[in-house]
C-alpha cells in the first residue's frame, strides 16, 4: 500500500509573497483583525501561479487492455467529465494525487485495499493519460509512483502524465486482486458521472421532431442539414437530436450539421484529399470510421453573438467557454476536441456509450451486410443485444430514402475548418 504524502512534500509551496504579519510588534490593539488579515493572506493566495507542471502520486492505474471487460467500463463511467473516451494506442490511465491541491480530499492511503471507501476517495481525483511509447516506458507505473503531470484545463480536473520521478515496481493491486476488483464492481456509490437517461433522449427526439412541442422554436435546419442527421444510425440520431435541442434551449447555440454518415469510398477520398493538403484541418480516419456506421457527427456551433466556431479558425477557448462541452458529456459523447492526436472540435460519436474501437464498427458493417440490412437502418443497441440475429424491422421508405440521401451528399463534406454553407 501507498504511503500517505503531506502537502510539501512533492511541490514545495512559495510563501514568499504571501507571508504571515501576525508577529508579535503588531499584535497590540486588535490580535483578532490582524489573525484575520494573515489568514486572508495565505488563503487568498494562489500559490501555483504560472506553475504548469505538477508532482503526482499514482492511486490507481489501469491499461487500455481492460477496456472490454466490466471493470473498464466502470472506470470509465466513474471519469470526470471533461476527459475524452478517446484512447490513444499504448497508453494508461493514472488517477493521480497531488498532495498540496488535493488535501480537502481525504487521502485513500489511509485505507486498506478493497476497502469500498478507498475506491470511492480515489475516484474523487483527477485521471490522467499516460502515452507509454511517448515516455518511453514499459508500464511500470502503478500505486505509489510518482509521476510528472500537466493538466489540460485550468480547472485541474484532468491531463497527462509528462515523466516518471520514481518508479513503484509494484503490482496494481486494485486491479490485479479480484477480491479488491470485485468490491469496485458491486460498489454502486462511485458512479459519479450524471448521464440523461434514455427516456429523456427519447423524449427530447420526440421535441425535435415536432415543433409544436417546442417551446423555444428551433432555427430552421437547411435540406443537406436535415440529410445528414437522418442518415444516421437510429439510436445515435436520437442523441444528436437531444445534443441539438440542449443546445439551442439551454446555451441559445444554433448547431450546424456538417456530416454524418460516410461510405467506406467517401472516407477514403476524405483521407487521400488530407494527406496532399497542409494537413492543418483534423485528420478523416484512415481505417474505419464511426462515421461510416452512421455513429459519428460533424457540426459547427453558431454562438448568440452570431460567430460560428470552425476547427482551425477557432481557438480551443472559445469552444470550451461555449459550454457545449457540458452537454455532450451528459449525453455520454466523445468529444474530438480532446483528442490527443488529433485535435477534431467538430466531432462527437456514441463510442462510450457501446464501448467500441475501430473493430467493433467493422464487426457492425460486416453484420448488416451479411444480414441485407443498411447499417445506418439496424439500431445498435439491437445489434449489440444480439449480432447474430437480423434486424426485427426494415426501415421505412421514407428512412431509406433519407439514408440514400445521405448517401449521396457524404461525398459533399467540405473542408473541415470551415462551417457548411447553409
């Protein structure tokens, strides 16, 4: 077990310039003002000014390999909001602790393992990428290393591992003892991520498509627009049309389609046309795509003041402050503005929510063809119940023709650093 760390001891704090007055000469009068004023002093000041990088204690790690059983996919649920579901190749992720910012929390080392209260105290840090290939390391990171951190947003809720400073060598006990992993998995308390619930999605689908119901009316959505969102696959167009709703009622944010669904062909022009341009706009897939199961959604926010936010003519700021970040992990998206290796503002997909990669799209796709079924017409979720059976339904004329159109017009995806033409 890790030993518990007091504030000081990996980032030494700089009282310098905010140093007590309470010496003796100046207590006279009125101790109490000048106790007081010391306190306010020292409380008020911020003490990691300009500090960039952090000294961390690892709590709890795991690898990516776990990514397909149900200890991952509670990790995962449990992640602040603000990390991305995107998982680069050979990397971990690290709860971390940063002794001298986390000292309200309790500090889980005060706990045995498999003790249900320290996975619930470890889960209240942030979590951190570790890029292996990039540290060049073996993945000797686990309970008790100490590591290098950055964080990626001002609120340190997460970022990435930098450096290792010392090495635990020790095995993960959380995760390698299946007495300790079987106290996390039976343990409902640490869900903390609130999600909106499926009937709420329904129920926001149901507002998109009738305006009557709307009580703020939405702006009205061009023809191509329209293709693009009907294209989609039928469990992921339900969110989208929630994404959209939420955006217009709660932050006035007009959203733009921009593409949806992409033929494998589509995808691989995409691809070609990047690889001989400067190669700033965000990177189409070079394998399969969610984009090419109907799972993947392209957009560019209108803000109230009229701009439209764009992936390269935007800065990283303006989409955080836009707040529809706050909406998209509500609906259990994952948000191509976090993506370590390619930055992609623009883009959502459902893979969180079905914990997919690449491969299980592949599956999908080889599943409807055998099956005679559009893949953008098979709900996933029926799919995932069970892939060996065909579709209970065919979609309706009016869906088929409305994926054919978006058929038709994934070809006619512009330029990803700029909003489409209404």
């Amino acid at each position: 077990m890790a030993k518990p760390l007091k504030p000081g001891q990996l980032n030494p704090l700089n009282f310098s310039l905010k140093t007590p007055i309470a010496t003796p000469d100046k207590i006279i009068d009125n101790p109490m003002a000048v106790y007081n004023q010391s306190i306010a002093n020292l409380m008020n000041a911020n003490l990691f000014d300009g500090v960039t990088q952090y000294k961390a204690q690892v709590l709890l790690s795991f690898d990516n390999e776990e990514e397909d059983n149900s200890f991952w996919q509670l990790i995962r649920s449990s992640l602040p909001d603000s990390l991305a579901e995107h998982i680069p190749p050979q990397s971990k992720f690290c709860v971390c602790r940063i002794p001298e910012i986390h000292q309200a929390f309790v500090d889980p080392n005060l706990y045995q393992d498999g003790d249900p209260k320290k996975i619930k105290a470890i889960l209240r840090h942030p979590v951190f990428e570790a890029n292996l290939i990039n540290l060049g390391v073996k993945g000797q990171i686990g309970p008790g290393s100490i590591v290098n951190v950055s964080f990626f947003d001002p609120l340190l809720r997460t970022g990435e591992v930098t450096g290792i400073v010392f090495d635990s060598g020790e095995p993960n006990t959380i995760t390698s003892n299946s007495t300790a992993r079987s106290t996390v998995e039976s343990n409902p308390a640490i869900n903390r991520v609130t999600r909106v619930e499926q009937t709420q999605i329904d129920a926001d689908a149901e507002v998109f498509d009738n305006p009557s119901l709307q009580e703020q009316p939405l702006p009205v959505i061009s023809e191509r627009g329209q293709a693009f969102i009907d294209g989609l696959n039928p469990d992921f167009q339900k969110i989208i049309k929630s994404f959209i709703l939420r955006c217009w009622e709660q932050l006035a944010i007009e959203i733009i389609p921009s593409s949806g669904f992409r033929s494998a062909k589509t995808q691989r022009e995409m691809r070609k046309t990047w690889e001989a341009s400067d190669q700033t706009a965000p990177a189409p897939a070079k394998g399969i795509s969610f984009h090419n199961a109907g799972l993947a959604f392209d957009f560019n926010p209108r803000l109230p003041s009229g701009k439209t936010l764009t992936s390269t003519g935007s800065t990283k700021q303006e989409w955080v402050d836009s707040g529809i970040g706050d909406i998209i992990s509500q609906l259990g998206l994952k948000w191509g503005i976090l993506f370590r290796n390619n930055y992609d503002p623009i883009h959502v997909d459902m893979s969180p929510a079905l914990g997919w990669v690449g491969k299980d799209v592949g599956k999908f796709i080889d599943a409807s063809e055998t099956f005679g079924t559009p893949v953008t017409s098979w709900p996933v979720y029926e799919y995932i119940t069970d892939p060996t059976r065909p579709p209970s339904s065919v979609a309706s004329s009016a869906s088929a023709a409305n994926t054919r159109a978006s058929r038709d017009t994934d070809v006619m995806v512009s330029a990803r650093t700029s909003p489409q033409p209404e």
